[in-house]
C-alpha cells in the first residue's frame, strides 16, 4: 500500500475539520474524493502533503509514519502536490517554474522538462514567458507541470479543472489519465464529479470532515444519493449527502 491514512483527525483551532478519516491510496490507482464545500477535501490533502498536523491519527508511506517528515522531505520521497489555485510563482519564467519543482533533485532536469513538454505543449511555446502572463489553463498546466518535475509516485491534486473553459478541462482530465498510466498514483479533489469518476475506479465520499460512503466508482455513478448531491440529477430525496458539484473520489485503474 502507497498511502494509508488511519483515524486521522485535524482542527483549526475549536473547528475539526477531519474526524476519523480512513483512506487507502495504493500504488498505481487514481483515488477520487467527493464532498460539499467545507467537507474536508482540501485539509485531506494538505494534511498529507505535511502543511497541517493530525491532532490524532496516522498517515503513513510505503507503512512508514510521516509525522515527523517536513513537507520537503515527503517531495523527496515522492508525494507532489498541486494546490487548489494554482500557487504558480507569477514573476518567473514558465522555465523558472518548472524548475523549481525539481529543486531536490536536478541531474534529469533535461529529461524532466521534454516530458512536460510533451503534455503540455503550450508550455514549451512559452517557456520564457512570466507564470502571471499565461491564461487560466495554462497556469494550471504549469501547476501539474512542476509537480511533475519532482518525479513523484503520488500526486495530490485540487480542483484542476476550476474554473477552466470545457476543452481546456477535456485536456487536463486526458493528462491526468496519462500520468496515470506511466504509473503515477492520483489523489484528486474535483468539482467535475462526472468526469472524475469516469477515470476513477473507486471513491470517497467526506461530508462534514468524515466518510460516509465509499466505493468502485460505477457503483458511486448508479448511486442515487451520490447522482442527485453531486451529478445534477433529481432522483428524490434521499439522506445523508448534501447537494454540490465538488469532487474526490478515489480510483483503482485495472
């Protein structure tokens, strides 16, 4: 098993946020998480990638607990994360960018840099051009792209199609279906419910910081509390799930 989080718990202050959260990431799998605003996805993954402390829990790598590994440490180990808006450095280069996603480890920068490039063309046409001055799309592009550049095993990633024009979203869920398949597990948060569970083998389901549901996501897709919460459709009411269009869902490829 990749990832494991065990009864984890995180609060901001009085708040908690995670209440006994129990997830299995293993190695090759797309993990989808769905969830209303508010639910816990976000502090899911900053939890892991080490920005936020469990106050009770566990989270371990390869069986290995991580909470006394700094979030630099877990880059090393091979956890990338793209956060929710991007959080691109708007005054460098797309190059620049790019490279600081390989800041432990610059021996294959060349190699790295052509395989981004590859997915993301666009990238390469503007290599020199400063992150703040690139589109929506294209920011995100960079986003995954310098993730990438740490060569992870497991990427964590936030909402990627947020706010993005349709072919631009048919383009990033194609990429992250690529990066996939060369063997890269996914943690994916996303409001495009539909899509995420089409790449998606299996899912979570957080509401109020806990999982109430989970399973393959055919299963999650035929659900009616998860088709009328999260695909639009009006299939009665049904208990337990409150409405919204935000995605995590947890996926095994086979």
């Amino acid at each position: 098993m990749l990832l494991e989080l065990v009864d984890v718990e995180v609060s901001y202050g009085a708040v908690t946020a995670l209440r006994g959260v129990n997830l299995t990431v293993d190695a090759g799998e797309i993990v989808t998480l769905l969830g209303a605003n508010g639910a816990g996805k976000t502090t899911t993954l900053r939890t892991i990638s080490g920005l936020l402390k469990p106050r009770r829990g566990e989270i371990r790598l390869d069986g290995e607990p991580l909470s006394r590994i700094p979030p630099h440490r877990l880059v090393e180990l091979g956890v990338a994360h793209a956060p929710e808006g991007r959080r691109i450095f708007p005054t460098m280069s797309v190059r620049e960018n790019l490279l600081m996603g390989a800041f432990h480890n610059r021996r294959h920068v060349g190699e790295d840099l052509e395989r981004v490039f590859a997915l993301f063309p666009r990238l390469k046409e503007r290599i020199s051009q400063d992150g703040g001055t690139l589109s929506g799309g294209e920011q995100q592009m960079l986003a995954i792209g310098r993730a990438l550049m740490s060569r992870p095993r497991l990427m964590l990633l936030d909402e990627p199609s947020m706010g993005l024009a349709p072919l631009v979203v048919r383009t990033i869920f194609e990429v992250i279906s690529q990066i996939n398949s060369e063997g890269v597990a996914v943690l994916l948060v996303e409001q495009n419910a539909a899509q995420a569970l089409k790449i998606a083998n299996r899912g979570y389901v957080l509401e109020t910081g806990h999982v109430v549901l989970e399973g393959p996501a055919a299963e999650l897709l035929a659900d009616d509390r998860v088709r009328q919460a999260y695909l639009g459709e009006d299939v009665g009411e049904q208990p337990g799930i409150e409405p919204d269009t935000t995605v995590v869902t947890r996926v095994r490829k086979s």
